[in-house]
C-alpha cells in the first residue's frame, strides 16, 4: 500500500505502511525540516499506535530521506501539497478518517493543511512550529542562498524556502480555524521551538486543543520518546472509542 505514491509535481514520496486491525483511520506520520521518515521517534510512534490498532504512515516529504526532488526546491507549501498528496491516497484506499501527526516544521505543514482540508479528522502537533518566520529567522536569517545549513550536511538554504516562511510569517490564524481534535506535546527544555509556540497555538484556538508539556525534554524527545510515543497512541486512540 502506498508503493507509488507522488505529489502534484509528479515525484514520489517514500512511505512506509504499518498495517493494523483497525481499519475506518490512519495515523499519517510527518518529519520536520532536513529530517525523514525513518527517525527512530516516529518509527516509535507508528509502533506505538499499531500496538493499539490503529494503522499508521510514515513517509518523507520531497527532497528528504529517499523521496525524490531537491531539497533547494523545497517550500513549506510545497509541503503541504505533498500532504495533500497523501491524503488523496488515503482517501483511495479506503481511510475515512486520517489524524495527522507531525513533528516540528511537520507539525506547521499539519496546521496549515488541517485549517482548510475537512479530510484531517485530527491533529497532533510534536514540538511543532507555529511562528515559522521567526524560526527560519533565528536559526537560518544570515545564509546567503546556496549556504549550508549549519550542522545539516547536505542541505543547502534557498531563497524560495526564505520567502514563503515569510509570506505565511505566523500560524496564529490557521491555528484559530482548526475545528478538529488537537493535540500539542512539546518539552520544556526544546532548544530549536520554544514552548510558546505551542501555548500560543492553544491560546488562539481558544483552548481547545490538549496540551502535554514534558519536562526537561529537548526537541527530538531525547531520553523520553517512549512517554511520547505512548502519549500520542493513547490519544489517538481514544479519538476511536
């Protein structure tokens, strides 16, 4: 399942399938910037939701891990096309319902497409990044394009990845328009998104979405990825009961 999956600029998207009894949802697993699929967090959490029947996706955006496309042609939006792509095909396999699970700029693609896609049935935010202007301002804001990413060997910065995290600048409204269950966990001691992303998060959805503060735990859930794997497929799973 999943085997030629392709976004709308026609290049294919590495996924990978975790089949579960349970068969009305899917968990869709997303990775952050210069990141991929195969992360041992997301692996964890894909595991996590199987283990209590819920089947699971995980698949790496363009230009990362094994999909196709550069990373130099890579936008946040493009992204969130990529998204798009996985839920049509979630959609044609028979999933009526797909939770969207990401984590850090995965998290922000999640937001954006759960605030005008009715085919995000709920939403689960991982250390995810909501002020996405100033996120790619402070850790990026002096590359010069064709710069690599400092300590992301391989990734170069591009202009066009500059100016859209611009152009959309904050999440804030996108935040309020999501309607669905939402569930932000974020460590205390993240040193690549501050925790005030995901309470601003729940504060302009006027506190409607859960959120798990885990303290002490820096962003890719150093030391408490088990805690998170389990926090999540508890979560989602009690969305089905």
């Amino acid at each position: 399942m999943f085997a030629d999956l392709r976004n709308p600029r026609g290049e294919r998207l590495d996924a990978a399938f975790h089949s579960a009894r349970g068969a009305g949802s899917l968990a869709v697993i997303a990775h952050g910037i210069t990141s991929n699929k195969d992360r041992p967090y997301l692996i964890e959490i894909a595991e996590a939701l199987v283990s209590r029947g819920v089947p699971a996706m995980r698949f790496s955006f363009a230009g990362h891990g094994r999909s196709e496309g550069r990373f130099e042609d890579m936008t946040p939006s493009r992204e969130v096309d990529d998204l798009g792509a996985v839920l049509d095909a979630a959609q044609a396999a028979g999933f009526a319902r797909v939770v969207c699970i990401g984590h850090s700029l995965g998290g922000a693609v999640g937001l954006l497409r759960a605030a005008r896609d009715a085919r995000v049935s709920a939403l689960v935010s991982l250390a995810g990044i909501v002020h996405l202007a100033a996120f790619m301002q402070r850790h990026f804001g002096r590359l010069a394009p064709g710069d690599e990413l400092p300590g992301r060997p391989g990734f170069h910065w591009s202009a066009a990845l500059g100016a859209d995290a611009a152009r959309l600048g904050s999440l804030l409204p996108q935040a309020a328009a999501v309607r669905v269950p939402w569930l932000l966990v974020h460590g205390t001691a993240d040193e690549l998104v501050p925790l005030q992303d995901s309470l601003d998060a729940r504060d302009a959805a006027g506190g409607r979405p859960t959120l798990v503060e885990l303290p002490e735990v820096d962003h890719r859930f150093s030391g408490a990825s088990a805690v998170m794997a389990a926090t999540v497929a508890s979560w989602v799973e009690r969305l089905g009961r």
